[in-house]
C-alpha cells in the first residue's frame, strides 16, 4: 500500500532540489508525496539555518507536528517524523535532545543513505542521526530518472562553500565546495528534459565556481558547461545561481553574450556597498570592483538584469557605511533583491565581532533599503507595459482560466486564457506592472526588452 510522505522545505533552492531527490530516493520504497501533514506516513522538514528566525521556526513545527504523532498514535499508526537540510548538520543532536519524538535527523550529503535509514527507523524505536560528510557522492547514488512537477527544473552542479563569509554557517553545513563531473550534469540535465523541463537553472552555493571533471581528464568551468547544455535538443531556457562576484570570470561574461538560451537576468550578491564592511565580511572583492563587474556584464549583454543579497546591520556598520550601500543599490539598480538583518550565527566569527548593531537600527535600515529596492522592481516593471516577452506559462492562477509564468528576468507573468497554454513558451504583451508581478495578453508580436 502507498505511504504517504510529506516534505516541508524552508530555505533556499538548493533546499528545494534535495526534497526533490529525497522523494525521487523514498518512491521506490512506496512512498507517494502527500500535500499536507495530516495523515501522513513520514514527514520530513528540509530546513534552513541561515538566519536565527529560520532555525527556530523548525522547533515550533515540530512543536505542532509531535501533537498530530501522538493523535496518530493513538488511533494504531505511526508518522515517522524526520529532520534534514542545515539545521539537522548543524545541530542534529540538540534537534533529538530538543524534540525526543524526532525519529531521524540525517544531513544533506547522506539522504541517499535513506531507504537504509527509514528500514532501521520502521524496526526499532530508538532515534537515529546521519550527519556525516561521507566519503563517497551522494549523486553517484540517487536514482538516474528525474520527474519534473510542470516544464521548470533545478540542477545542483555544485556543493559547498570555501568561501568562509564570516556571517555565513554554510561552509559549516555544507561542507567543502565540490563539483559534480560535467558528464553526470549534463546527463541529468538531459533527464530532466525528457522529463518536460523547459528551463534548467543551475545550481551551486558558488555555482559560478564551478570546475567539473570531464571525461577526457579536463576541467569544465561554467562557461563551458552552459555552452554545452545549451546545445541539448528540447531544452529552451539555461540560468544559474547563486554566484560569487570574485569568481566571475571572462568567459562566463562572454557566454552572457553568445549563448541565447541563457536567461538575460543574474544574482549576483554583493551584501554591502561599503569596502569596510566587505573586508570584515571577507568577501573577497571591493564595491568598485563589483561596479566594474557589472559594466562589464551590461556591455557584454546589455538587457541583463540584475539581482542581488543585501546584509544590513553587519557588527560595525556604520551610518555612512549604511548610506554607501543605498548609493550602490542607486547607482547600479536592481530589478529583485533580498535583503536581511544580520543574524549572528553560532561558530561564525563575525557573531563574536565587537560593535554588533542595535536590533532597532538594523530594523530602521532593513525598512529604508527596502524601500528603495521594491521602487526599483515597480520601475522596471513599470518599463515592461507595452513590451512583448517570451513567457514561460507553467502555473495556472487564481482565478478560473489564469495561467502564471515567468519572464527572461523571472518576473510573474499572468494571463486570461482559454487555450491549452501550460508548459509553453508564449509572446506575451504586458498591459500592467505591480511590484510582484505583470498582466499581460497573448500576443505573437516579436520580442522585445524592457529597459
Ligand atoms: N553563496 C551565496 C553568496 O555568496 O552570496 C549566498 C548563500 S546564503 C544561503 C544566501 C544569503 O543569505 C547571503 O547572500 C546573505 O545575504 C544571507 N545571509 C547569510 N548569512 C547571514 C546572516 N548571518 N545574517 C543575515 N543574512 C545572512
Ligand atoms: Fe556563505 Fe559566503 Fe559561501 Fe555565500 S560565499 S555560501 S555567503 S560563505
């Protein structure tokens, strides 16, 4: 009989790609994803240890979910109850200490480890944690056939960070940067796109680092991996994310410039606009370089928009550095951004800086960059009314005969239509901008760009 299994994701997409394979890794096994936490067999929280608010909101789900085990219990069955992603590798054995009902704590480098894992839980009582880095790839282990849930897949090419921001625990829970081997890549990308997937976006903490082996004994950089899977038949749209700005290098820029199917639009974080505080964060590159970066990546694909990760509140920030922060965000503009109060992380070493900013500025400042961020997402959709896109439609709306999708710079398109438009790249001509997404009509006009 099928079991039901629900998987809660929090975080990032690289999240969002392990619950992905997690239930491509537990079907053989029976289990049938399952939408909500009622009634279901397993549960698995996939969860994110960034921010200290996103690790506590696993404690208070777990708080809610111990109250539908025991109710489950008592009528005769068992919801297997698991926790993964950061906050498992970070603190796995504070997560059974703190929530004995927790059956299985494993890690993100060991759930091809699972059908092993949940064969032990069904048997025994005890707790069980897996939070090893293991020696062997957990992509050489996980099932070849992807599924792909509507015409839009992630591809993680890349894991972990060396990189060592000191706000960051991702180093700590993801372990060492390693790069998956070119060939594997690009036969899941061609999985996935027999599967129905339209857009690929690659995937990596520092994807823009990446340096696969390929089968002749070379190194593949980015570069070379989205001119070769832009070469696969049936696969329409390339990005990836998320990129390091030192790492971007000449041929990333040129493949900005010669590789249609890459998508005009990159995040590319910069955090702070203030040489001070990117040196204290270690990130490795200054604001005019970043500056430079980007005339180069407009000159190279001039429609290219960009978005961007913002820290306010760094220990130490002060006004003017604040204020050199707003003047990047002016002077460059970004069309999306995601912008955060510094959060101190245990083990990090910027949570033992001194000067760590006042939770009342940091809330001040967060609300004046955001500001100035969400004016600049209305004024580039704004610029887009009147303008005929390519449109991804893949979700169906609200309303009865809506469909949703995405445009080149990852805007929500939506349009009233009664054809049979899902998974299809369409012209659509945009009627109406808000800040979180745009109206538009089907139209078979040719493209153009918004600027
Ligand atoms: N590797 C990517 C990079 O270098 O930009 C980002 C990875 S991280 C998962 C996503 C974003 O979370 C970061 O870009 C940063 O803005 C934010 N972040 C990370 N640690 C944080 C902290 N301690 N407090 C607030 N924001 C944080
Ligand atoms: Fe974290 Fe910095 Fe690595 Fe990004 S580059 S994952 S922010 S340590």
């Amino acid at each position: 009989m099928a079991k039901k299994l629900h998987i809660k994701t929090y975080g990032c997409q690289m999240n969002v790609y392990d619950s992905e394979r997690i239930a491509e890794v537990l079907s053989p096994l029976g289990f049938v994803p399952w939408d909500t936490t009622d009634g279901a067999d397993m549960v698995i929280l996939n969860t994110c240890h960034i921010r200290e608010k996103a690790a506590e909101k696993v404690y208070s789900e777990l708080g809610r979910l111990r109250k539908q085990k025991e109710a489950m219990a008592a009528d005769g069955r068992r919801m297997v109850l698991a926790v993964t992603g950061c906050v498992a590798q970070a603190e796995g054995e504070e997560v059974l200490k703190r929530a004995p009902y927790v059956d299985m704590v494993f890690g993100p480098q060991t759930y091809h480890r699972l059908p092993q894992m949940v064969a032990e839980a069904t048997r025994a009582s005890g707790q069980q944690l897996d939070t090893d880095f293991p020696e062997e790839s957990k992509f050489d282990a996980l099932p070849q056939d992807r599924t792909v849930d509507g015409a839009t897949a992630f591809l993680a090419i890349q894991e972990g960070c060396d990189k060592f921001c000191t706000y960051c625990v991702v180093p700590y829970t993801r372990g060492a940067e390693y790069s998956r081997p070119a060939g594997a890549v690009l036969s899941e990308a061609r999985n996935l796109v027999q599967a129905g997937a339209l857009e690929i976006t690659f995937l990596g903490q520092n994807v823009n680092n990446y340096h696969g082996e390929a089968s002749d004994g070379s190194t593949w950089s980015l570069a070379r991996l989205i001119r070769e899977a832009a070469e696969i038949d049936g696969l329409e749209r390339l990005r990836f994310t998320t990129s390091y700005p030192a790492e971007v290098d000449d041929d990333l820029i040129a493949a900005h410039k010669d590789v249609a199917k890459l998508m005009p639009y990159l995040h590319l974080p910069v955090q702070a606009g203030s040489d001070r505080v990117l040196k204290a964060m270690n990130r490795n590159h200054s604001v005019d370089e970043y500056r430079a970066l980007v005339d180069k990546l407009r000159i190279a694909r001039p429609d290219l928009a960009l978005s961007s990760d913002f820290i306010v509140g760094f220990p130490g920030e002060t006004d003017a550095d604040f204020r050199a922060t707003l003047k990047l965000i002016e002077d460059v503009t970004f069309i999306q951004a995601y912008s955060f109060k510094y959060s101190p992380r245990p083990g990090t070493p910027a949570a033992l800086m001194d000067l760590q900013i006042d939770e009342a500025v940091k809330t001040e400042r967060l609300a004046e960059l955001q500001a100035v961020l969400n004016a600049q997402t209305l004024a580039f959709n704004a610029a887009c009314v009147g303008k005929t896109l390519p449109v991804l439609l893949d979700r169906t709306g609200k309303k009865p005969g809506q469909l949703i999708g995405r445009s080149p710079y990852m805007q929500a398109v939506v349009v009233n239509t009664s054809e049979p438009l899902m998974n299809r790249i369409v012209d659509v001509t945009i009627t109406s901008a808000g800040p979180n997404s745009l109206l538009g009509t089907l139209e078979k006009d040719n493209q153009k760009a918004c600027a």
